[in-house]
C-alpha cells in the first residue's frame, strides 16, 4: 500500500469525523481570523492525526457539545495539514505553547483557557468530556 494514499485516506477520514460532528473547518489565516474574532464563545478544536485525537479528542469534541450549555460556534483546525491556518489560530492562544491535539476556549476572540495535548493523551474520552463540560458551565449561556 502506497504510504501518501494511506495518510490521505487517515486525513479525510479525520476531518470528516470533526465535520459531522458540527464543527466548521477554518482552512486559510482568513477564514481563522473571521471565524475567532466573532462574539461571543468558541471552542477551537487543533485536530491531528495521532492517536489520542482519534481515540479521545475527536470523540469528547463530538460529544462535549450534547450539553445545556455550549459555546455559541465550534470550529476546527488541522495541525501539520492546513499548517498556516494553525499558525494563525496558535496567534490567539496567548500564553499556551502549540499542542496537538487540543481544544482552546475563547469569548469574544481572546482565550479563556485551553486543554493542551497533555490534558488529552493517556485520559480518556469521558474525562475530557466532562472538562470541556465545566467550561462550558462556566463561561457558556443555556441553550
């Protein structure tokens, strides 16, 4: 099996998991800079292609957002795939190294906090989960 057709395949098959979960996938510094200085909350998902994103960030994206409160817009960007996008959201997480996978919290297009790559890998699903769920009780209105 040709390597660059496998990768491919284990891409598109992330960003189609992310997708359907609801999340709008920021591809260009433009889309990202429009998407992060809406009002209100957003939750920016930096998926990967590692294990934990797959076996745990994806999962807890999709399922942290079946909740009372949730942020008013999800999106998402591919770390080491659409790599300017990711250097541009990285730009707004002021004060959090790049981590992949993670999920960066904002209110109004400034960071509130964030679940870096260590809060992800070697938990499991349901535990981020219920730490993006706190965030969201916090900082989120009811919908």
């Amino acid at each position: 099996m040709d390597f660059n057709i496998f990768m491919n395949d284990v891409v598109n098959a992330a960003r189609e998991d992310i997708r359907e979960a609801g999340y709008e996938e920021l591809t260009t510094p433009e889309a990202v800079d429009e998407a992060l200085s809406r009002k209100g909350t957003t939750l920016v998902m930096v998926n990967s292609v590692c294990g934990c994103a797959g076996g745990i960030a994806r999962p807890a994206a999709a399922n942290a957002v079946h909740y009372d409160k949730r942020p008013d817009h999800l999106v998402t960007v591919f770390a080491g795939q659409d790599k300017e996008a990711t250097e541009r959201a990285r730009t707004y997480f002021e004060g959090y190294p790049p981590s992949s996978p993670s999920f960066a919290f904002l209110k109004d297009g400034k960071i509130v906090t964030m679940l870096e790559r260590h809060d992800i890998e070697g938990h499991n699903a349901i535990d981020v989960i219920g730490n993006l769920q706190q965030i969201f009780e916090q900082h989120c209105e009811e919908v």
